[in-house]
C-alpha cells in the first residue's frame, strides 16, 4: 500500500503544481527486530537485548535479513516518487551503545551505502 501511494501523491502533486519533497521512510531494522521479539515498547523493554544476546547467530540472520528488506522497501519508495528518504531508529534508546556499534550501527551503514 504504501508504494501504490507514493504513486499517488506524486500524481496528485503534479497535478497540483506542487513542488515539496516527498519524504519516504522506514523503521530500521534493530527497531523492527525489537518489535518482532519483544512486543511493545512499553513492556518487555529487555526482551530485544535478552535475545540479541541469547541467539547472537539467529540476530545476525535477521538484521541481515531485515537490511536487505528494508533498502529494497526503500528503493522502491524512491522508483515510486520519493524525493529523500528517512530511516528512524525508534527503539534506539532500548540497546545499550556497545550493542548498538556491533549490531545495529552496521545495518545503518549497509542501508546508507546501498542507497546511495
């Protein structure tokens, strides 16, 4: 849905004269990790560390795989009319900084160089 309405706004921009960016986005993938094993971000706040910790091979599996999901959700935002596009690291206040740097930081690099 929100490919088709990316499209849609375009046209309606154009349609309109308008010449604002469009801003594209996605949740990170340590963000959308912490909400596939841990629920809600006001409860079970350890949940995400605990098992980043507890299945290190199984995270890195998933980050991985959650990078690739999100360049390829967010190339196709930019095909679709994106002018820019914002990654947000919502659950980046529930890692601690020494997790952050070897888990989620490198899943923010791979995004800013494949995007480029």
């Amino acid at each position: 849905h929100v490919i088709e309405a990316v499209r849609t706004i375009r046209t309606q921009m154009a349609e309109e004269n308008k010449s604002i960016p469009l801003i594209g986005f996605s949740a990170a993938p340590w963000t959308l990790m912490y909400y596939m094993v841990g629920g809600s971000s006001k409860k079970n706040t350890e949940l995400g560390v605990t098992w980043l910790e507890d299945y290190p091979e199984a995270s890195g599996d998933l980050l991985a795989l959650l990078t690739k999901i999100v360049v390829e959700y967010m190339d196709a935002q930019v095909l679709a009319g994106a002018h820019v596009l914002q990654v947000f690291e919502a659950m980046g206040m529930m890692i601690d900084d020494v997790n952050f740097e070897k888990h989620a930081l490198p899943c923010l690099r791979t995004i800013a160089q494949e995007l480029k």
